[in-house]
C-alpha cells in the first residue's frame, strides 16, 4: 500500500513539473522549430535549389553537382550551398523569435517609477532636495 503511494506522489510531483509554465514553454518552441525545420528545408529544396542548379548539371537527387573533380573523387558544391543556406535561414528565424520573445518581456514589465529627489518648496515654490530643511532660495523653514 506504501508503494502504491509514493508511485501515485512520483507522478503528481511529475505532473507538476510538467506543467509548469518553463516545461511547456521549451515542448511548444521544439514543436514549432520542427515545424520551421520543415518549412526552411523545403523553401530550400524547391526554391534555392533549383536556382543553384541553374549553374551546374542537376543529379538524380534534384541537386546541383557543382564542384571539381580531384583524382576521381568529386567535391559537390552544390549540397554545400544548399545547407548552408538552409542553415543561415533557420539561424535567422532562431533570432528573430529570441528578438520578439526579448520584445515581449520586456513590454510585460513593470516600469519602476524613480523616487524623486527633489520637492517643491512651499513659499517661494522653487525646487529644492528632498531631505533639505531650509530652503536656500527664501530661506524659509521647510
């Protein structure tokens, strides 16, 4: 019955951290970055590549075989270019959503407002310090 127990406090303490607001928030930035994954790969390979090709023979793979040939082995530019492209769009997306989420906390802050330090005197109505008990423009006992 013990067992029972501690198994039934080991999931409530997992459902827990599960749920809470880091965990969920880290699931739903994978599931979309899979997605952006998905959606740059695909940009790449219909649209990138088919510019690339444009300059060199394409192979079976619909990529272009740009490069040399040394000593019978071939060094093939053309999937190079292809990934590294696809890499740069997806770094720029990674920092566009840094940027924005940045954006938003800060707009959810609480701007502190800073406590003033000076006051108004009240017979000669000049600015004087906070902390000043005479003022020292009429002189007068504050």
């Amino acid at each position: 019955m013990s067992k029972v127990k501690k198994a039934g406090g080991f999931f409530n303490e997992f459902k827990e951290f599960a749920l809470k607001g880091n965990v969920m928030s880290m699931a739903i930035g994978v599931l979309i970055g899979g997605a952006f994954s998905g959606l740059v790969s695909s940009f790449t390979n219909n649209i990138i590549t088919p510019i690339i090709n444009c300059f060199g023979k394409a192979d079976s793979l619909g990529v272009a075989r740009l490069g040399i040939t040394i000593r019978g082995q071939r060094l093939q530019f053309g999937y190079f270019f292809a990934d590294v492209i696809n890499f740069v769009i997806m770094a720029f997306i990674v920092f566009l959503m840094v940027k924005g989420m940045t954006m938003l906390a800060k707009i959810g802050e609480k701007k502190e407002e800073a406590a003033p330090t000076t006051k108004e005197c009240p017979f000669c109505k000049s600015q004087i310090n906070k902390d000043a008990t005479k003022c020292p423009h009429c002189t007068s006992e504050v």
